[in-house]
C-alpha cells in the first residue's frame, strides 16, 4: 500500500465518523519528516564544529555542507 493509498484509506474509512480535524495524517508525516531533516542539520553542525575548531574546514564549507543537505532532504 503505497503512502498515498494508506492517507486516502484513513481519510475515508477511519476518519469518517470523527472530526476532520483531529487527524490530519499527511501533515503530520511532513511535519515530523521537517523535524528530523532540521535534528540532523543541527547534528551535522555539531559534528562539524570540531573539524572547524581544528582548522580543517572553514564556516563557509561547513554552512555550504549543511545547506546542501537539507536541499536534497527537501527535493527527496
């Protein structure tokens, strides 16, 4: 069953006696996919801060590293 099979089968069958917005599957799926894309940017940055600190890389590579992970997160 595909992602946007199970949200269809929720909306119409699980759903249909309850308020509509009490559970609104998709939106939570992308909020929490946001929040854990946004939890390993903050861990990545912390990983590299020592590599900063040792002077193996800049801030302009690290924030370039960074910043190209969470736009293939978000093309993902």
């Amino acid at each position: 069953m595909t992602k946007e099979d199970y949200i269809k089968y929720v909306k119409e069958e699980e759903l249909r006696n309850r308020e509509p917005d009490i559970y609104d599957i998709e939106d939570a799926y992308e909020a929490g996919y946001r929040e854990a894309v946004t939890k390993a940017c903050e861990l990545l940055n912390d990983f590299l801060s020592d590599y900063k600190l040792n002077g193996y890389l800049s801030s302009t590579e690290c924030d370039f590293m960074i910043t190209h992970f969470k736009k293939s997160m978000e093309e993902a």
